[in-house]
C-alpha cells in the first residue's frame, strides 16, 4: 500500500493500537545507525549497507537457522562503543515502536551484551538503558518497561550479577528477567537459584524456551526457573502434558511467527503452530524478537500472521488483549492498561 497515496486505505495494522511483550534491544537497531556507528568509531565492518544487512540481518538467500540467527548478535556487539551509542540505540528502539503505534512495549535488553565491547560496568549500561527509555518513552506517549536478559550458553555467574542488578532497578523501569540463547545444547537448570530468588524480589520471570528445544524445556520453564510467560514456546504442542500444565498455571505465550521462521523452528509459514495453540485455549500473543534482524515491525508482522493464518480482526484485538493482560505491571497499571486499550480497540 502507497502511504502517501490520500485516497489509499487507512492500513488498518498500523493503525491499531498494539501491545509488545516480547522485543530485544540488540535485535532493534536501525541499519542507518549501524554505519554511523561504524563510520565515527572506525569499526572494521564494511561501509556499505548492503554488506552491513548481510551481517545483522537475515537475507533471503541465507540458511534459516539457529546458528546463522545467533550468529547476528556476535556482530551487532562490536556497535556497543560508547554511553552514547546505547543511549542512541535505545531511543531508536523506544521511538520506532512508538512510531509503529505500539502503546505498550517491553524492551529486553542483555547487559551482558551492552557492556562487552569497552568493558563497561554493568550498573552503567542499565542506567544508560532505563535513563534513555524513560525520556524517550514520555516523549513519544508510549509506556515501556524494561526486562533484563541473561543467556543460557553464558556463566552462571554474570547471570546473577545481572538479577542482582535487575533486582535493584526496579524502581527505575525493570520489571522482569529473561533468559535467551542457545536452548538446544543449555539447560536452564544451573539458573534455577538465580531465578527464584529473582521472582522474590518482585521480577516477573520469562524465559525462552520451546523454541529450539522441546516441550520439556516449556516445563522446566515453569516449574524450574519459575516461568510467568514463555518466549516462543511454540513447541510446547508436541507434549498435550506441558499443554494441560501451561493452561492450568496461566502462563501467556510470547509468539513471534517470522522470527521462527528464519531461525528454522518451522520449515515453512504456513506450519506455524500458531493457530493451534489458538485452538488449545493458550493464551498467545504477536512479537516481533528482533525486528531489524528479521526487517519487521509489529504492524507488518500483525498484518502477515492474519493474512497466513485468516485471523480476522476481533482475533486480533484478542491476542492484544492477551498481552495486556500479561504485562508485568501492577494492578492499577494494568487497570489502566486495560482501559486504554480496549477503548482504542472498540
Ligand atoms: N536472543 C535473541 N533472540 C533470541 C531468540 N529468538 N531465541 C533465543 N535467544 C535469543
Ligand atoms: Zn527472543
């Protein structure tokens, strides 16, 4: 559709108002900032967009895999140079969304990550993180929260520096603990204590899981590492077990259809369990992950998983309303929540 054409449709999926709960900073970074990044701090990544999308952005001519998909974020922690840099990074990603109606957002985030290049500490970048998505946030009317992630092929040790860190930022924006990475080879066990003593200080918890992995790592989710919400979980479907225990607990779903599709969960689109965990009477919802790697917003990946799947409009507000619902807020904030959007749904 021609945006600029005054005759054209309204696009409706832009248009409609739209929750996030599952989004990574270091997957949101605009390709324009990429090469002023690498242009002002001299990185030796190629100076052209062209070869720079290669690199942090998966092609069409690309293998559709795990390990060419994690490959992404290797390169996009050599862009981590500066204060500046993570503050800029940030208020692109908070901006964007804004700019993508979404009015609910939460933005995770791997300290980790940020910190690795120049050996920033970890206390600094949260700062740089929560300060910048703050002001960008009332800037733009849209309200964001903040989820700190660890990953699972990385040490036990730096994952409780960051839950400690998270754990003492609530005040300023953080409300969750996530864990990423390589499922397939890393159990989550070792990050059990982690986790607990996490949720005890008031984090929600998410934790990817069932996406690489099978249907146990989506129950080891929820009764080991204390799971409220699941990344992906989409493989939870091939046990009708972890399928009983998720409905019975109320565990939501963070379902993001295009990014299992270019790190090869599903061989095509069109088998996304999607609908089926629709029809399982789970509670899903529409993400993005990592929407420069995979080159989406949350409009287009709306409008593409209601055109494969024939959702229809009224399913669509419902699956928004699920992440409303599961936002990891408080009550009031919910209440709130959930007056806004269902007013700007009718
Ligand atoms: N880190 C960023 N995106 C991820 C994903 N889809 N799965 C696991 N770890 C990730
Ligand atoms: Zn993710």
């Amino acid at each position: 559709m021609n945006q600029y054409d005054p005759t054209s449709a309204l696009n409706i999926f832009l248009v409609l108002p739209k929750a996030e709960l599952h989004r990574h900073l270091e997957g949101s970074l605009r390709l324009a900032t990429m090469l002023d990044i690498a242009t002002q701090h001299g990185l030796t990544v190629p100076a052209s967009m062209l070869r720079l999308s290669d690199m942090v952005q998966v092609g069409d001519k690309e293998p559709y895999t795990f390990s060419n998909f994690l490959d992404k974020f290797k390169t996009l922690r050599l862009f981590y140079r500066s204060p500046e840099v993570i503050e800029r990074v940030t208020r692109e990603a908070v901006e964007d969304a804004a700019r993508d109606n979404v009015r609910y957002m939460e933005l995770r985030f791997t300290p980790v990550a940020l910190s690795r290049a120049e050996r920033f500490p970890l206390h600094d970048v949260m700062d740089w993180v929560c300060t910048s998505a703050r002001h960008t946030a009332e800037k733009f009317g849209i309200t964001v929260k903040l989820i700190a992630s660890v990953n699972r092929h990385e040490s036990v040790d730096l994952a409780e520096q960051v839950a400690w860190l998270a754990a003492d930022y609530q005040d300023k924006g953080i409300v969750g603990l996530d864990i990423a990475g390589n499922e397939a080879e890393f159990s989550g066990k070792p990050f059990a204590p982690i986790f607990r003593e996490a949720k005890e200080t008031g984090l929600k918890i998410t934790v990817h899981a069932g996406e690489w992995g099978g249907p146990d790592n989506v129950r080891e989710a929820i009764e080991v590492l204390g799971a409220d919400r699941i990344g992906h979980g989409v493989r939870v479907m091939e046990d009708p077990n972890v399928v009983a225990l998720a409905k019975e607990r109320g565990t939501t779903f963070e379902v993001c259809v295009t990014s299992n599709y270019q790190s090869g969960v599903i061989a095509k689109l069109e088998d996304h369990p999607l609908p089926r965990m629709i029809d399982a009477g789970l509670k899903t919802t529409i993400n993005t992950d990592d929407p420069s790697i995979s080159r989406i917003s949350l409009s287009t990946e709306v409008q593409m998983v209601e055109n494969q799947f024939n959702l229809g409009i009224p399913q669509l507000k419902e699956l928004t309303m699920n992440a409303v619902n599961a936002a990891f807020v408080s009550a009031e904030q919910k209440e709130r929540l959930v007056a806004l959007f269902q007013k700007g749904l009718e």
